[in-house]
C-alpha cells in the first residue's frame, strides 16, 4: 500500500464512509503478503516512497502475473524489469493494463506521473547507443517516480566535444547519471566537471578484455575524480533509485 492509498483510506475511516471494521480488512496484509511462492512487500511505499519493483529473470510469466495483480491491488503504478519481449506478450496477455517499453526492457502497470518540475534534476548521460538500454531503464524509473530529468545519449571520450557542446544545459541539473562500458572513463571526465552528485554505471559493452563489464566497473571505482558514486554492472535501475533517494531528501529539507 502507497502513501495516498494509506492517506484516502485513514480519510475514509476519519469522515465515516468506510467503518473501522472495513479499514482493517484493507490493511490486514501490511508489511508483507505470502502468496505461496514470493512473500511481497506492501509495505515498501509506506517506508520509501516506492512501490516494489519486481524482477523478472528467473520468474514464469505466471509468476509475474499474480505478483503484478496482487500489488495492483494496493497500488497505483508498478514496474517489472528486464522482461523479454516473449514474457512482456505472455503478460500482457493476462494483464491487458500493462505496458511494454522494449528499450528499457521493462513492464508498466497504471498511469505514469507528470513530472514534478518543483524536484531537483536529473541527466541520464551514456557514452554511447549501445548503452541506451541501461540509460533507458534508468529514464523510465526516474519517470515512474515523477523526477525530471535529461537525456544525452552517445557522447563518449572518443568524441568529447558531444559532452562539452551541452555542458550549460547539464549543469543547470542537479544530479547526474553517467553510464558506459569499453574503458568506462566517461563518468570520471563528467564527475570533473559537474558539482553535483554524479552516479556511475558500468555496462557489459565491450570487446573481450572489457570482461562482461569488469573493465569499467574497476575503472570506475578506481576513478581520480573524487565522491563518484558506482552501481554494479548494467545496474540502470539501481542508479535511478540512488538518484530518487538524493532528490527525497533535497524534498524533505525544502
């Protein structure tokens, strides 16, 4: 259950629409709902701001179907990630509702917010389009939790111009997502520039000795510009939520 579901329900209960009785029925499964083969976390909302977010490797499409309808039906707006385009047809086929965004390899349910233009900023950065995928994946998280933000894509060191061209408009942002593979020294260079908090993503891209993504995760931790923040390989999602928690607590001191 999210924070307004949670808030239009005390309302219900304080104005009489709906008895006490009633409002315990619907809050009876918080923290966690054991649905036989996953126990879902209901609670996450209340205590992050954010629903839980399912993973769909390693799950059936059956699976991902009850766990989706299940917290549907205490929330406003799930996402399910790297779902194939075979599962996301399975799916949709059971939850007709659920929307499929191929490039972020991710699954929607509900309505994506406007973006609060009152939040800080974020740029979404990757060094080149091979890493879109990743930068998408972060794009559409940062969108379901209502954060505005900037794309530029395919502005990697080989080509450092691309960057420096749109440093004004970066810098009117607040934090900063870098994603790239092969040597992965794009969110150093960026992290020297910008003031901000700058989040660094690995990705797999690379030829051999890139080793899946190790290359630029090491060169990454290893980076000489001070403060960088590094997620683990491919992890788009995982640095958008970093992000959301920057721009939660720059909400709470407003």
């Amino acid at each position: 259950m999210d924070r307004s579901k949670l808030e239009e329900l005390l309302k219900a209960i304080a104005s009489g629409a709906v008895s006490p009785q009633d409002g315990l029925e619907s809050i009876k499964n918080l923290p966690y709902q054991d649905i036989g083969f996953a126990n879902l976390d209901s609670h996450r909302g209340l205590r992050q701001g954010m629903p839980e977010v399912v993973f769909c490797p390693g799950k059936s499409s059956a699976q991902i179907v009850e766990i989706m309808r299940t917290l549907y039906a205490n929330h406003d707006l799930l996402l399910a990630t790297r779902a194939t385009a075979e599962v996301a047809a399975e799916v949709r086929a059971e939850l007709p509702g659920v929307v499929y965004r191929e490039q972020a390899r991710a699954l929607t349910l509900g309505d994506i917010p406007e973006a609060d233009k009152s939040l800080p900023a974020v740029n979404i950065i990757c060094a080149g389009t091979a890493d879109v995928p990743v930068a998408e994946e972060a794009a559409l998280l940062l969108e379901t939790c209502a954060v505005p933000f900037t794309r530029l894509y395919d502005v990697g060191v080989a080509g450092i111009h691309r960057l420096l061209d749109r440093l004004p408009e970066l810098r009117r942002n607040h934090i900063t997502i870098v994603i790239a593979g092969m040597d992965g020294a794009l969110p150093s260079v960026v992290g020297g520039l910008l003031e901000g908090p700058v989040i660094a993503v690995p990705t797999s891209i690379g030829y051999g000795t890139s080793f899946q993504g190790i290359a630029p995760l090491l060169t990454m931790l290893n980076s000489c510009a001070a403060g960088l923040t590094v997620v683990n390989i491919d992890n788009g999602f995982g640095a958008a939520v970093a992000a959301v928690r920057v721009v939660s607590l720059a909400r709470t001191r407003v």
